[in-house]
C-alpha cells in the first residue's frame, strides 16, 4: 500500500513509535501508529463497503474531521480539502469497523487491544464475572483509548439462585428472587450505567430459571429507560419464554428446531438473534435454525462468545464468520450481522455500523474483496476508531 504523508506526520510517527512500550510491540508484532494530527483525513483509492448492504463503490473517498465522517462516496462526488491528510489505500476495500455483540473478559485491556487492531473496534460483552461498579468504571476507562475497542457493557448476567451460569460453570452471576426483587436489582445495574441487560433462560438437567414473571419484571424495567435486554437461550422451550418476556434479542442459536411459526413471530417483531455456532460447536440444529431464520427474513449479529472458553477467538472472529456464510449467509449479509445490525442491537446506530456522514469514524480497511472470500477481512491493512488510525500495514 502506498501512503503519502505530509513531513510533519511522518516525524510524529517516528516519534510515536519510539515512545510505544512492550505491551505495543507484543501484540502480535503488528506495527501501530497514531493518527495524523491534520483537521481533515482523507482516505483514498479504495472500494466502499459501506455497511447499508448498497453495492460496493470503486474508487472512493472518505473524509473525516473531529472523529466523524464528513464525507464519503466515489472520488467524483467527494472534493478534497487542500489540508487533508492522505492516506492512499492502494485499491484496498473501506468497510465500518466491526461489532462483535457477544464477547466475555472484555474488561482485560489486552484482549480490547487486539480487537480492536484486528478491526472489531466494539465489543458488546454480554456477562462479565467482575462486581458491576467495576465493569462499568472500566468500561468508561478504557472508552477514551481508542487503541482498545469501545465496550458495551452488560455488568453480570442475571439469573435465579442455583441457576445458569453459577450452576454448573461457577460462573459469577446477579440472582433474583422474585419479580419485585428483579425490578430493584435491575433498577440499581441501570443505575449504574448497564448500558444493556443479560439474562439466561438455561435449564440444563433441572436448573431452575427465571419465571416468565420476573423475566417480563426485568425486561418492564429495562424498556422505562429505555435499554434493551438480550437472552441466553438454547432451547426452543426458552427461546419462547423469551419472546413472551419481550426480549429485543436472543444469544445463541436454538439446539433443538424452532418452528416456522416461531422464527415468523421473531422476524415480525425484530428480535435479532445473535448465533453464536462455533461456541455451540455447530450441534443439533443450530445451523438449520440460523439458515431458515434467514431465509424468512431475521435479523441476524455478530457474536462468537469470545474471551468465555479457549479456542473461541479474540480479534476478527473469522471462524463464525465463516460459519455464518456455511449457514447460508451470502458475505454481504455476514458483514452487515457485523456493523449496522450488531450496531442496531447496541443502540449504537447512529454512531456506527455504517459509513455514513455524520458517523464516527471506525473503519477497517482490508486488502482484498471480502465480498469474493471472507478471509479476506484477516488481511487488515489499515484500523480507524473514532478517526484515529491504531493500526497501519
Ligand atoms: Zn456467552
């Protein structure tokens, strides 16, 4: 890739990286810069993939001023101010970061920094173990460096004593008693600045679970605020419960086969699912459900429960991308489940999730067309967050 720099950007750089530490240089051996200071940026000689699911537009710009995009669209129609800074993309393709709606151990600084440097530049981490007021000081901690990616928090999933996730992965959870306990506990996790709310719906063997009262309690709670709620669910029996509490989103896809009448029922009311296939190792009929979901119209995000066990990975998610496109997906609907619908179910659209003027300005730039081959989005060349560019190939 080509990139011309005005002199003084370039000095910086090379002021910048000698300042950058070992907790820089260990991650991955990526080299990572600092934006140009400039006013304007101006990003050039590349195919938009805008995250609106419109067709790509070769040989397009994008301006960005103060952190948000001021511009975009084919070179024709964008004029460059004389003071932007260039950055020439040498033909590379220009997408919205991405958003990655189920993640856990996203308060671990290391794992928002290759996140983000890989181009998932937001994480919506769906039950974290620590005491909320930590989640949530973190959470505003960590906002204000964009070399780690922005985190939407959940504070700790919220269950019923002896349920899921304390039983049986000891996993630390918040348990309600009843459904006017649900509405205090709930009230004070939202007044502590839950930026979502998590609950599970997992019976296991014989777990107990939330009643369709206090589920419906907690999401009545939530919805005054108004803030969404997403669900753990594996089983059709809890993906109705769910939608009966009305719930704005499902995690995980359903193991056993919902029903033509269900997935309907979901589309019509917009309650995106989030599938999460390679932490369900892709068993019973998790993929069948995600492909006929679909093919009838759902909404479909990003999540891959990354940071919960080993092996699900931290940074691009390619794996359930790819997952996603084996169920079905075409790879422009896999890279919008990425940006404007993971965006959506973080009531974050009109910041993110697609590269619009106005929008702040998160962008990933890959060298070849992920369109033609998914894998593609593992050749980062180029990371934006909030119009600051943290990584440069
Ligand atoms: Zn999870």
């Amino acid at each position: 890739m080509r990139i011309r720099y005005p002199t003084r950007f370039v000095l910086m750089l090379v002021a910048l990286s000698a300042l950058m530490g070992a907790e820089d240089r260990q991650l991955r051996h990526k080299r990572r810069v600092r934006a140009p200071s400039g006013p304007v940026v101006a990003l050039v000689n590349g195919t938009l993939i805008d995250g609106t699911g419109a067709d790509p537009v070769a040989d397009a710009v994008v301006l960005i001023q103060s952190g948000r995009i001021a511009a975009v669209g084919p070179s024709a129609a964008v004029a460059l101010p004389p003071n932007a800074d260039r950055i020439d993309l040498g033909g590379g393709f220009i997408l919205p970061g991405f958003i990655n709606a189920h993640v856990h151990n996203a308060l671990r600084k290391d794992h928002l920094q290759t996140w983000a440097s890989e181009g998932v530049t937001t994480v919506r981490d769906v039950g974290a173990a620590e005491p909320y007021v930590t989640v949530f000081r973190l959470r505003d901690t960590y906002q204000s460096d964009p070399l780690c990616a922005r985190l939407v928090a959940a504070g700790p999933l919220v269950t019923v004593p002896g349920g899921y996730p304390l039983i049986p992965n000891q996993f630390p959870a918040m348990s309600v008693l009843s459904a006017e306990d649900a509405r205090a506990k709930i009230s004070q996790l939202l007044d502590a600045g839950a930026d979502f709310i998590k609950i599970t719906l997992e019976p296991g063997a014989d777990w107990p679970v939330l009643t369709l009262e206090q589920a419906e309690a907690i999401v009545e709670t939530a919805h005054v605020r108004p803030v969404p709620v997403t669900v753990h669910a594996t089983q059709t029996a809890m993906y109705r419960r769910a939608l009966d509490a009305g719930v704005d989103d499902i995690c995980h896809s359903a193991s056993n086969r919902l029903s033509d009448d269900m997935i309907a029922e979901m589309v019509q009311a917009g309650v995106c699912m989030v599938p999460t296939l390679t932490a369900q190792k892709k068993a019973g009929e998790t993929v069948s459900n995600l492909r006929r979901f679909v093919a009838a119209g759902g909404k479909v995000a990003l999540g891959n429960d990354g940071g919960y066990l080993a092996g699900l990975e931290i940074g691009m998610p390619i794996t359930e991308l790819e997952a996603m496109r084996e169920a079905g997906m075409s790879p422009m609907q896999v890279i919008l489940a990425a940006t404007k619908t993971a965006a959506e179910i973080c009531r974050l659209d009109r910041d993110l999730g697609t590269l619009q003027p106005g929008k702040r300005a998160d962008i990933l730039v890959v060298d070849q067309n992920p369109l033609e081959n998914l894998r593609a989005l593992l050749n980062v060349t180029l990371v934006m967050h909030s119009g600051v560019v943290i990584f440069l190939r």
